[in-house]
C-alpha cells in the first residue's frame, strides 16, 4: 500500500469557473461515496486536474438528492491513509452510525471528525495529533526523503451549498500540513503549496476575482488556512465573497461539535455547583440537571421519561439535592413513600444512558463546546461524536437513545456521528433517518 506524501507542486493561478448551472432553490448536490475519493498532496497544491473537474461538473448535474441544508453541517467524511482506511468516503446523514468489527476503523473515522473540529477551532496540528505517527497504517513505506503521512477531508453543505475540504498532512519526519485545497463544484477556492520544506509556512492562494483574480500570501503550516481567511479576505469583490461563504461555513460546522464519552466513574460523586455546563466526560452531571430543571422544564420532562425506560426500577422522576454551598447531587425520584436512589449508586450502563440522553436532549449553550458566537443558535447545528455509542447498554436502553437521536436530529439542530456494535446497528437499519456504515 502506498501512502507516501508526494512532494507538492506550486500552487497556479485558478483560472476563472465555467458559468454554474442554476439549481433549484433549496436543493443541494451531495457528493457520492467514492472510494478513490482520497487526494494525493499533490493534486491537493495544484489543484483539480481536468479529470477532477469533469467529474465535479458531471456532479452539479446530478439531480439533488438532498434537501440544502439550512445550518452547516459535515455531510461527508474522506480518509485516505488513516488508520485501516486508504481512498474512503463516508456518507454522513443526521443520525449516522459506524458499524462493523474491532479494527476496522470506527474509532478511527470518528477521530478524524474530531481533528477536522478541532483544528476549524483553531487548534494547532501538534494539539490535535501529539502522535501523528500512530494514525499511519503499519505498512505505509516513506517516500525517498522519509516522509510519511495521511489525507482527511470533508464535505460541508448548507446555505452555500456544498464545499470540499481536503489536507495533505506530513506525519514523518517533522509535522506539518503540506497541502489543503477549499472548493465548490468545478472551482478551486483556496490552495495551499510546501515549496520550501525549510520554512514553516506554505504559500496559499485563494480566489479574488476582479483585475487581481487570485491573492497569494504564505500561511502558516501547522493551523487550517480555511479557519485563517475571514481574517485575511476583506470581501471586497464577489470573488473574495464567495470565498468568505464557503470558509465560513465550514469553520461553523466543525466548530459547532462536541465529542462525548461519559465516564461512570468520574459522574457518581456530589459536584461543586458551577456554570452547568457538560463536560465531555460527563462528570458534571448532576450540576448540568441543576442547571437544567431551573432553564428548561421541557427538555427535562423528556429527560425523566428517558429515565423511565432506562433506569431499572419505578422512576417518578429526576430531582437534584444543591444546598446552599453544598455540593450538588442527582437523584431518581422513586414514587411516594419510596427512597430516592442517588445517581452515583447507579449501575454504570444507567449512568451512560442518562448523560447520552442529556447531551441529545440539550443544546450548545449547555455543553462545554466553543460553537460560533457571531451566529445565532438557530443557524448552527450541534454535532454530537460519541465513540462506543451503546457501550455497557443493554437493547432497552439503545432502542430509547435512537429514539432520542431521530427526535432530536428530525429538528436539525442536533446531528449524530456515532460507533456501535452489530446489535445496535442491526436495530437501526430499517429505521428511516439512519445511515449505517459499515467497515
């Protein structure tokens, strides 16, 4: 297998896109799954080839297949040389769930997702993959100056309709981006090159249209240059506009996500009251239900439905115990004339049902995420990423949490990107809203 980084050629100025074909309003072209949809670094400095670009133009002829997206969200996920995957593509839908044996790669896509947020967060590369090297697969043989790395790339569709994403990221032996390319069908919007591996910089150019017709400027090569253009386009012309559109939607979406694991062990004992917002560990708990019995009775009575159907024995309710300067603990209501049961005295199952439904039953303002200020709630998506999704639950409580995922994700303000097991995946097959991929 062949997962060599070749070396990127200059970046040539973008020649002007052919005239767009109108799409009807509110539709939306998604690309397909392709497995050869992995990009070498190459192409990603240069741009498109001709063949690329017949085939993006072959797609926006495609009659859409998906409704436009009203608030960005990640509609399709690509890896080439990462972990087991070489040249994937993954079809994300609202409630999307990874499927298939250990090591086949659920961990692994779930963890690019998460790098893709964090470095549209402006994260560091070296924030987001302190062992960059592990993600390489075993074979992968560096190139003749010893250089080895992997490719991950995305699809964001809403009012912009859809944009590509694609890096070229340098593991071995210094790491360090070497190629991203931002384009919408048939045009290349930004496109970043190494051309001295002595300077840790690349040089970038990205569409300006007018007398100009393209800005170059280096870019730093260890931060997202997509995540760096509204500091650097001004918006002057329609070009730089467009521009600004498409980076800007793909910076709110992988900001607008929040990767959960709740840990029993760390959620079973009284907390300080705080500001009630959930970690990703969940281990604040019982001061995010505090927070959220006072903010929003709706969204607990759902909350304490849930509990209903999973948490063993008769459950009245949720309550939480928060005196004056005391810590803060959550109980099962039990009925009249029956003890509360504190959640620490929970099995860990319970206590992993109880936190996935909180996250899929609240909103970003409850969650200890950084989504995008300068838009409102009702333009964003949250984007929930939980690996082992149903671990340690039993079929009760997996059937509950789906039920929560569609009712909240049919809103679209909330999408799912979650790994399971075979049971709960054979479950969620016939339901309809479900995409199931299996590796």
């Amino acid at each position: 297998m062949d997962t060599t980084l070749p070396v990127p050629t200059p970046v040539p100025t973008p020649v002007p896109p052919p005239p767009q074909t109108a799409r009807p309003a509110g539709a939306s072209v998604v690309p397909r799954a392709d497995r050869s949809a992995g990009l070498p670094a190459d192409q990603l400095s240069a741009g498109p080839s001709a063949e690329a670009l017949a085939g993006e133009r072959r797609a926006a002829a495609v009659p859409a297949q998906a409704v436009r997206l009203h608030r960005p969200g990640v509609t399709e996920l690509r890896l080439s040389a990462f972990g087991p995957h070489r040249g994937a593509a993954f079809a994300l839908g609202p409630v999307t769930l990874f499927a298939g044996p250990s090591g086949s790669g659920k961990s692994q896509a779930l963890a690019a997702y998460e790098a893709l947020a964090a470095l549209g967060s402006g994260a560091t590369l070296e924030e987001v993959f302190p062992d960059a090297a592990a993600r390489i697969p075993d074979l992968a043989v560096p190139d003749a100056d010893r250089r080895r790395g992997f490719r991950i790339g995305c699809t964001v569709d809403g009012p912009a309709g859809p944009v590509r994403l694609d890096l070229a990221v340098q593991a071995d032996p210094a790491l360090r981006i070497v190629g991203e390319r931002l384009s919408q069908p048939g045009q290349i919007l930004l496109a970043t090159a190494l051309r001295d591996p002595g300077r840790r910089s690349v040089q970038g150019a990205w569409l300006t249209g007018g007398a100009v017709g393209v800005t170059r400027a280096p870019l730093p090569d260890d931060r997202l240059g997509t995540a760096l253009l509204p500091l650097r386009v001004a918006g002057a012309t329609a070009g730089q506009r467009q521009v600004l559109a498409a980076a800007e939607q793909v910076v709110v979406a992988l900001r607008s996500v929040f990767p959960c694991d709740p840990r029993p062990g760390r959620m079973r004992a009284p907390v300080p009251p705080g500001e009630g917002r959930l970690l990703g560990d969940c281990a604040n708990l019982a001061d995010v239900l505090r927070r959220t019995r006072h903010e929003c009775g709706t969204r607990y009575a759902l909350l304490a439905g849930a509990a209903r159907t999973g948490c063993a024995g008769p459950v009245a309710g949720l309550d939480v115990r928060a005196p004056a300067d005391g810590p803060v603990t959550a109980v099962l209501d039990r009925g009249p004339d029956r003890p509360a049961t504190e959640l620490g005295r929970l099995g860990s199952g319970e206590l992993r049902f109880l936190a996935l439904a909180l996250v899929l039953l609240t909103g970003p303002g409850v969650l200890a995420m950084d989504p995008a200020a300068e838009l409102l709630a009702a333009q964003q998506a949250l984007t929930v990423l939980a690996d082992g999704f149903d671990r340690g639950l039993d079929r009760r409580q997996s059937a509950e949490l789906l039920r929560l995922a569609l009712l909240s994700c049919g809103r679209g303000h909330v999408r799912l990107a979650a790994a399971v097991g075979e049971e709960t995946a054979a479950a969620a097959r016939p339901l309809a809203g479900v995409t199931v991929v299996d590796l």
